[in-house]
C-alpha cells in the first residue's frame, strides 16, 4: 500500500484527493493595551477524509485557540481555513451559518457544553432544527444516534444534571454528529473523564468515525491517548509548529527536543521501571523571542549555540522526503534528532 493510500491507526485514508480540510498560514492574536500576544503563528497542516489529526504541547501552546479558529469562533489574524475548498475565512453573516453545518465541534467540558434546561432529545435536536430539518426526521434521527452511543430511549427526558459526565459527553457527541460533518473538532473531550470513561469515549469516537467516515482534529495533552487514536500528530509550542509526522513515527523517533521531552514525561504502562525524565532548562515561557528558535532558551541542546539563538529553523522534512501525502516526518530544528528519545 502506498503512502499515498495508507493504512494508519487502524483508519485507510486517501491522501490522492484534495484534503477535507485546509489549514494556510493562520495566526491569532490577541491585544492587551500596548501589547500584543501571538497565541498561534503561521500555522500550516492538511487533513484528509477519514484522517484523525492530533494537536498536542503543553497548557498555554495554542492548540484550543487553533481549535476555535478552524471553527470560527472569533476571527483570526491572518491565513486562510479552507473547507471542502471553501475559505472560511471570508465567510460572514448567513453565508458563515450555511456553511457551519459542515463542521462540529465536541467541547472539553461536557457539563459547561450542554444546555441544564434542556432534555436530551432536545440537545441532539437542535442542530437539525437549526439547519431547517422536519420535526419527524429530526427525531428520527436523533433518537438513532442517541441509542448507536449507548443511550437509548430511558434517557431521552433526562436534563444533563441527571446524567454521569461520561454520559454527558456521549449526549455532546450525538449533538456534534447528527448532522454527519465533513470535518469533526475534538477540543480535549476525554480531559474531564475518569480514566476508564476516556477509554469509553474514544472507543466510541472511533466506532462512529468507521461507521459514518467522519474527519477528526483531536485538540489533547494525553500523549497516549494521541498514539493510540490519531493517525498524525502535530506539535505546537508557543503557538509555532514545531514538529508533525504519523503517530508511528513520531512516538517512535521524535526529532525535536521539545517532543523529545514530552514525550519522556508521558507514563508509559507498557515500561517497567521509571523513564529517564528529559528535562528543560528555566521556566516555561509566555512569549516567543523576537528573534531564533522560540524553544532556544529552554532546550538543553541548542540554548548556547550561536545560530539557534539568531535564527529561526523552518519545518522541514529530513532527507528530501515528499511532503504533498502529509505523512512525512516534518521537525523545525537546526539540530534534529540529536537529543535522542529515552523509551
């Protein structure tokens, strides 16, 4: 099988046709008096139909802002966010709503997502009776996605304060998916679970996605839930890509230092006996520096060298390999690779 049409995580995926979505250069930012902060910069990726994309890097990276953006949930800075081929970007009014059928999002919190006066049914409903489908269809199908996750007709009455948070999540991904979009935005849906319910949820995730060929952009911090669900990872740091490649390779043969570390601090149960920690020089940051590699300061590999403090490395595939299937390892390091991954 070639790259092009690989078998990853489980999921095939056709990466000859255009990709579902389209990611260009986007950058957020955000102004506080005399200041301005670039939460997200410059950041470029494809997913393809059937693909699960993961994002990952530490609380303050961006990865929710570029979650928000993808979805256009206020505006972004610059970049364009195509869609099936559609720039969202420059959507506005009831062009923007026609078009939000086409993507959902699954929040963080299932209780904060879900509206306390509204039963069930109704949560699920919703988004069909937004987009103008009949009352009877809507029902239909609601109830048949509510009973394919696991909640069947004892719980169409129910307020989502009678309901456990796995169940509540369950309620957020019949609601994201009834109306069967293009592409789905996972924002940390497993982060507010106990252990086993996350297992649950993205057995469950994974099932639907087989079942109706849905899309992912999986926002998460749990690095093993990344492996274990998504076929590429992407990993941010201040905002910048600094690394992206299959789950395989990534987690196999980091590249950067920074996913280096990460990845050193994840618990493995598959290892006995403790890991050797990979640790960071100084204090997590804030902002990036004005000039060189935005990690420079904190990397116990490039923070005395001349041209990491000066220059900032482009994302780069190694050894001329071709980027166009996205499933080439990309890093953006003057040095990768030489900060090896303790396993």
């Amino acid at each position: 099988m070639s790259e092009a049409t690989a078998t990853v995580a489980g999921n095939t995926v056709d990466r000859t046709a255009p990709p579902v979505l389209s990611v260009r250069d986007v950058s957020r930012s955000y102004a506080t008096g005399r200041k301005r902060y670039d939460v997200v910069q410059g950041v470029s990726f494809d997913v393809w139909a059937g693909e699960t994309l993961g994002v990952v890097g530490e609380s303050g990276c961006g990865k929710s802002t570029l979650a928000r953006a993808v979805m256009r949930i206020g505006e972004t800075t610059s970049g364009s966010i195509e869609l099936g081929g559609t720039d969202l970007t420059t959507l506005r009014g009831a062009a923007l709503r026609r078009e939000r059928r086409r993507l959902q999002m699954v929040f963080q919190d299932p209780f904060g997502s879900l509206d306390p006066r509204m039963s069930v049914l109704a949560l699920v409903e919703q988004p069909l009776a937004v987009h103008g489908t009949a009352a009877g269809e809507r029902r239909r199908r609601a109830t048949e996605l509510l009973a394919d996750v696991g909640l069947g007709e004892q719980f169409l009455d129910r307020r989502p304060g009678e309901l456990s948070g796995g169940q509540c999540q369950r309620v957020a991904i019949a609601r994201a998916l009834v109306l069967q979009p293009e592409l789905t935005v996972l924002d940390e849906p497993i982060s507010a679970l106990d252990v086993s319910v996350q297992a649950q949820v993205l057995t469950l995730l994974r099932r639907e996605q087989r079942r109706l060929g849905l899309t992912y952009l999986f926002i998460v911090h749990d690095l093993a839930a990344a492996e274990y669900f998504c076929d590429r990872v992407l990993v941010l740091y201040l905002g910048k890509v600094v690394e992206t490649g299959t789950s395989e390779d990534l987690f196999r043969r980091p590249l950067h230092p920074y996913t280096t570390s990460l990845l050193s601090a994840a618990p493995d149960p598959r290892r006995s006996g403790a890991k050797q920690r990979v640790l960071l020089r100084g204090e997590p940051q804030s902002r990036r520096p004005e000039t060189g590699c935005p990690f420079a300061a904190r990397c116990p590999v490039g923070f005395d060298r001349p041209v990491c403090r000066e220059r900032a490395p482009e994302l780069r595939a190694l050894d001329g390999a071709d980027t166009a299937t996205g499933t080439a390892q990309q890093v953006a390091c003057h040095f990768p690779g030489e900060l090896e991954a303790v396993r």
